[in-house]
C-alpha cells in the first residue's frame, strides 16, 4: 500500500467521476467492502480507455488499487467513502452545472486536511482561501472581453489560483482553450491534483 494520504485522497478522486444520480450514493455505500474496492478499480480502467492521458497522470491516486486488499485495507476504503458520501461529494463533483464542478477542490481539501503541519511547512504550503483566490483572478483578468490570454503560478499547489481564473474566464464568456497555462509545484502529490484539475478545466 502506498502512503496514508495517497489512498483517501485516491478515493475521492475515484468517487469524483460518479454522476450525481438518485440512489447512486446509497448504492456505493452498500457495497461490501471488497465489491467497492474494485469498483473503483474499473473506474480507472475505463478512464485509461476513455483519457489514456488523465489516468497516466493520476497513476499515483489508483495504482494501489490493483493489489489484493487485506479486510483491514477494504474496510478503510469503505470508510472514506463513506465519509466523502455523508459530506456531499457528489453534488459537487457530480453536478450537472459545469461551474459548480469547477469551483469544487476536494482533493485539495482532503490533501490540506490530511498533511501534517511539519509537512506543510517543509513546502512552504499554504492554502489561498477560495474568496480571496475569486478577488486575485477577478483583478488579473477583469472584465475584458478578450479570447485569449495566459496564466503563470509558479507556486500553484492544489489549483485554488487556477480553478478561480479559469471560473473567471468561463464567467466573462473566455474560452479557457485559448489561455496558455503554466504551473509548478514542489509536493508531487499536488502536482497530481494539480494536473487532474488543467485537464478537467481545458
């Protein structure tokens, strides 16, 4: 198994790509524990069929799914599910609105919440709250109708930075397919995050 924040946060990245449909959250929870667990494993597999790209990038959110699980590593997946369930994932990562998915970062959260102090400090990490993220795009971009343009965050950690600009564009009538994006980040995790969010948003 790979490190304690790679599974939760690979979870919520698994559960992410369910639509939010009635009865769908109630269906995964029952799921014994083994059963889920490879269903998240399929939901992997599809998207390497569907965005070869998008999976290759996220391979450390899901790689561990391939293992035999151990009833301890089962149960803890379903626990995370559980949560992420009970807290509302799905009307956020599965909404119909795309600007509603666009603002949600709950890897990002899970990230944040799980990495401890020491850790955080050691990257210099330090989490934009998403108003004052809006307030920074909205004064980078404004409101000029232009089609094009480009984004620099050379500290871009999760995206908070990135998804307002893109929020932004998409607001003022941008299309985001247009902008040149260039981001970096120290945490190799982030970067993960981090690359799932550019695809998602471009």
């Amino acid at each position: 198994m790979p490190d304690g924040i790679r599974v939760p946060v690979g979870v919520v990245a698994s559960l992410a790509q369910f639509a939010e449909t009635p009865g769908t959250g109630a269906a995964l929870m029952a799921l014994a524990p083994e059963t889920l667990w490879r269903l998240l494993e399929r939901v992997w597999a599809v998207r390497w069929i569907e965005q070869p790209e998008l999976a290759a990038w996220a391979a450390p959110l899901h790689e561990w799914l391939m293992i035999q699980p151990s009833p301890r590593q089962a149960r803890s997946v379903v626990a995370v599910t559980h949560a992420a369930l009970d807290a509302g994932l799905l009307r956020l990562t599965g909404a119909q609105d795309a600007q509603v998915r666009r603002e949600a970062d709950p890897l990002g959260a899970v990230l944040t919440t799980l990495r401890s102090k020491g850790a955080r400090q050691a990257n210099a990490e330090e989490h934009t709250p998403s108003e004052v993220a809006e307030l920074l795009a909205r004064l980078t971009l404004g409101r000029d109708p232009l089609a094009s343009g480009s984004l620099c965050e050379p500290t871009a950690g999760t995206g908070g930075l990135i998804r307002a600009a893109a929020s932004e564009a998409a607001w003022a009538g941008r299309d985001v397919h247009t902008f040149e994006w260039a981001m970096n980040d120290v945490d190799p995790l982030a970067a993960v995050i981090l690359g799932l969010l550019l695809i998602s948003v471009t």
